[in-house]
C-alpha cells in the first residue's frame, strides 16, 4: 500500500474551457477528487472520518502550470504528504502527461482538520495520519502568500452572487469554485481594458494562466453576493501578475484572495505572444506597486 497514490485520468470535454484546455478551477477539482481516492485507500476516507466527528478544508492552494492539457489527453496524478502538524498539513501533487511523463502542472495545498461538532480545528488520530507520513518526501516549491492591500483607485470591482451549483455538501462555496471567480474577475478587467474573450480570440490570442495561489479564508454559502475587487501587481511586455480579492458585499468579510500569473498565447501555435500596447497599457494603469 504505497503512501504517494497515483491516479490516472482523461480530460473530459466538459472540462476543456473556450481556449480548449483543462481550466485552472477543473485542476483544483481534480486534487480534491484525487485526495479523496488516496484517503480511502490508507483508512481515512469520508466514512472514517464522519465516524470520528471530522472533515477537512483546504486553506490554501497554489499551482504552477508549464504545459496544457487537452481534450481526451491521459495524465497521472500523483499526491503526497509533505507535513502535518497537530491541525494542519501540507500535500503536494504533481500532473504528468501519461504517454510522454512530460510534466504538465505541480503544487502544494494547505489542508486543516475540522471537528464536526465545534467547527474548529481539531488533531485527528495519530495512527491514522502516520499511514500517509512519507520518510523524506519530495517538496516541491512554493510561497508564502503575501499580503497585499486593495487600492480602490487603482482596482476594478464587481459583484457576483453565490448560485446553488457553486455550493458543495458542506453547504459552501467549493473551493474549486473560488478560481474560477478569480478567473472571471480577470476576464472583467480585460473586457474593461478593451479585451473581451471575443476581442482575443479575433486577435487568434488566448490568455494562459502560469501560476495560480489562492488563499480562503471564510466559506460563502448559497446566496451570498461577493465584492471581486482585481488589480495588477506587476506587468512586462510579456506577462502579468493580478490580484483578486473576495468579500462579502453584507459584512466585508474576507472570503478568500487569488493572485494569477498570466501570459497570452497565439491560439493555433501556442507560442507566447507579447501584449497588445492597449491591453498593457490599461493594466498598468492597476498596478499597485508603481
């Protein structure tokens, strides 16, 4: 019973977003489903763990992407244990391409242990855990996530209601959900800029997400209207960086912060094509860091 679990997948259609890859909100769907799988596996599935009074949240999530994935592309996916201490632990995971081994996307996620009745975080049994402690495991590179003030000035919002699809069988938001908010408030600023999906694709241009690091930090619930607040941390003639925080229009409460490295591609080649002068020097415009 090997602790780092690998399983096997095809990219379904109904995955593959307008640009005709795996979207970034589908990856983090698939950690979870993977993650699940392994749990089963070493003892500590969704029946244990309800047995026990427990469930798990992911707290934080980062991504990097280096090569996309298709429609009906095989890909292994492979999960492992970094840490854990008391309440909190690290997994990583790395996405390989199965027929070339060629790798297509690795991470990390922060994962807290939650007690059913208390709503805080709890120590799950000892025994159960050590089945996933690997001696030595492989890290893989991440950051902390930084803090980051909103400028209003210098930033876009917009408000986007919770819809009863977006919610899991905890009754919030799932956290996959969350970069694809992330995603859409980017797409808002670009259509803000001049630069609408459709105006991109014209153009033959597809924008690409390179990395991903979200951050949660309260659950939204059916219902909720959120406050996308999105702005530029860095720009160059190739690529950008942008700032996505969410918050709850009612409370301002803080629901979670997304930050997405981006670039553009040429649909048909894939090559990395520059920025249009428009495109860039809207985006500057944002950029809180100047």
């Amino acid at each position: 019973m090997s602790k780092i679990f690998t399983r096997t997948y095809r990219a379904r259609y109904s995955d593959i977003n307008a640009n005709e890859q795996l979207a970034p909100a589908d990856f983090a769907r698939y950690i979870v489903d993977t993650a699940y799988d392994w749990a089963e596996i070493l003892g500590l599935g969704v029946k244990v763990s309800e047995e026990l009074g427990l469930y798990w949240i992911v707290r934080e999530t980062e991504i990097q992407f280096f090569e996309s994935l298709h429609f009906m592309e095989e890909f292994d996916f492979t999960i492992w244990m970094v840490e854990w201490k008391r309440v909190r632990g690290t997994r990583a995971f790395v996405v390989k391409h199965k027929s070339n081994g060629v790798t297509i996307a690795q991470g990390v996620q922060q994962i807290a242990c939650m007690d059913s009745n208390t709503q805080r975080p709890t120590s799950p049994p000892e025994d159960l855990i050590n089945n996933f402690r690997v001696d030595a495991p492989q890290e893989v590179p991440s950051q902390r996530f930084p803090r980051i003030p909103a400028l209003a000035e210098k930033s876009l919002t917009f408000q986007l209601k919770v819809a009863w699809q977006d919610v899991d069988t905890f009754d919030m938001v799932n956290n996959a959900v969350y970069i694809a908010y992330a995603e859409e408030a980017v797409t808002q600023l670009f259509a803000t800029a001049g630069w609408s999906p459709m105006e991109l694709k014209t153009h033959r241009l597809a924008r690409v997400i390179r990395r991903l690091h979200i951050q949660y930090q309260t659950p939204a619930v059916w219902g909720d209207t959120l406050n996308l607040t999105v702005f530029s941390l860095q720009l160059d003639a190739m690529r950008g960086s942008l700032y996505v925080d969410m918050r709850r229009a009612t409370d301002r409460a803080a629901i979670a912060s997304c930050i997405l490295d981006w670039g553009l591609i040429d649909r048909g080649s894939g090559e990395v094509h520059a920025l249009p002068e428009s495109l860039a020097s809207a985006l500057m415009n944002t950029i809180i860091n100047d």
